[in-house]
C-alpha cells in the first residue's frame, strides 16, 4: 500500500492536490492532502448518510488541518434538485463551514438561490487554516453537537447542530465553551445578526436537523455584515 501511494504521490507531484476517499488513514499520513472521512452523502436526510458525516466528522476532527483536511463530502445548495429541507442544507453547510476542512459542491452557481449564494460565501474558507474545536467530544449525555471556532479580540463562533429526529433542549455554561464567565451573545446568520444580550449561559432548544449559531464577544459589538464563518472579511456579504 505505502509503495502504490508514494508512486502516486510522485506521478502527480507535490503541487497537485490529492483527496483520499475513504482509504485507510495510517496509509495516508504523508500523502494525501485531504481525505473523506464518511460515507457518501445524499439528496435526503439519512442516518447512514449525512448522520453518519456529522458523527465522523466529529469524530475525526483532531486529524483536520493536522494530518490533511478532512472532507464531510458535497453541499447540495440547490433546492430543486434535492429532498433536503431548507433547513437541513443550511444545517451541513454550517456545519462543514464550521470544521474548517475540505468545502465543495456540484451545484452551478447561476441556478443558486440568492440566499444560498450569500451562505456560500459566508462558509467560504479564508487562505489561513482554520479548525473547529469540540468541547464536548466524546460525552455521552449531549445529544447536541456542539462546534466552536474562536477569533481574535474575544469573539467566538458557537454551532449547535441537532443530528437526531427529535427537538433537543439543554442548557451550556459559557465557561464550557470558551473559558469565560459571561459574553455577549449575538444569534448570527450571513450578513445578520440578533442580540441577545449578556449571558453566562444559553439556554437552546433545536429542532430536529436543525443549527443555530451564535457570535459570542467580550463586547458589546456585532459581528460585522460582511464577516464569514472563517473570521475574515468578504466582498459581497
């Protein structure tokens, strides 16, 4: 196996971008760039297919912008080619925004909604690495995935992605997620935001396949309109 991928690796040169779909990890160390970490995803909610994303992406996190970047697989963003909800596609491209690893779609950017094209252009990745962190990774008593990217100037974006068939409530200290007491909670969406108001805790209940993300801050400042999920400023948004 080390000798195919190394004869590959020389073919292709080191300028080439290689993605491993579903190859054995120890193999790859060293090789590839990037690697699929779950099964194919589809054009309907599942859980072998984007459940099974979610739970490896987490799952496989500590390797993203480590070892290569990890790939959760295609965003399908175009409504009329897909039975995922509204919902669920803004759900998976948060949530793949929010690891910081590989990003890709097939769908033709001239059929996008305009709603659709500004969520792909807040998930846009910046050119510096950046990853996620899980501060709840591996407990078994939060049905919420919980991912968290921190800035600078003590600002923070929070995602709770809700994978299962059911409403989730819970209640998360701020100090679980970002080592302070209290922040200013804004809930946040592409080129928006709502205050909530200084809080040492969020209360949260979401819907089955659902996410809400939040923009947390030592001040009282939003996040600014043209601001991306990678912490860098974009035209257009």
């Amino acid at each position: 196996m080390n000798d195919v991928l190394k004869m590959i690796r020389e073919e292709i040169g080191p300028e080439s971008l290689w993605l491993g779909c579903i190859m054995p990890f120890p193999s790859a160390v060293g090789y590839v760039d990037a690697i699929r970490t779950s099964n194919d995803v589809g054009t309907t909610w599942a859980g072998s297919s984007h459940g099974n994303m979610i739970q490896e992406s987490i799952h496989t996190q500590y390797t993203n912008n480590i070892l290569w970047q990890t790939d959760p697989d295609v965003l399908y963003m175009n409504s009329f080619k897909t039975d995922l909800s509204a919902t669920e596609s803004n759900t998976l491209a948060l949530f793949n925004g929010m690891l910081g690893g590989v990003i890709n779609t097939s769908d033709r950017f001239h059929n996008m909604l305009a709603s659709n094209l500004l969520l792909w252009r807040f998930i846009q990745p910046s050119k510096t690495a950046s990853s996620a962190t899980i501060p709840f990774w591996g407990a078994q008593d939060k049905k919420i995935k919980v991912l968290v990217r921190n800035y600078n100037k003590g600002t923070s974006a929070i995602l709770f992605t809700n994978d299962t068939d059911s409403t989730v409530t819970d209640v998360f200290e701020i100090r679980q997620l970002v080592t302070k007491l209290n922040k200013h909670l804004y809930i946040w969406q592409p080129s928006k935001s709502n205050y909530e108001g200084l809080k040492s805790e969020v209360k949260i209940s979401v819907k089955p396949h659902e996410s809400i993300l939040y923009y947390f801050a030592d001040e009282q400042k939003p996040p600014a309109k043209n601001l991306s999920l990678y912490g860098n400023l974009i035209d257009g948004l």
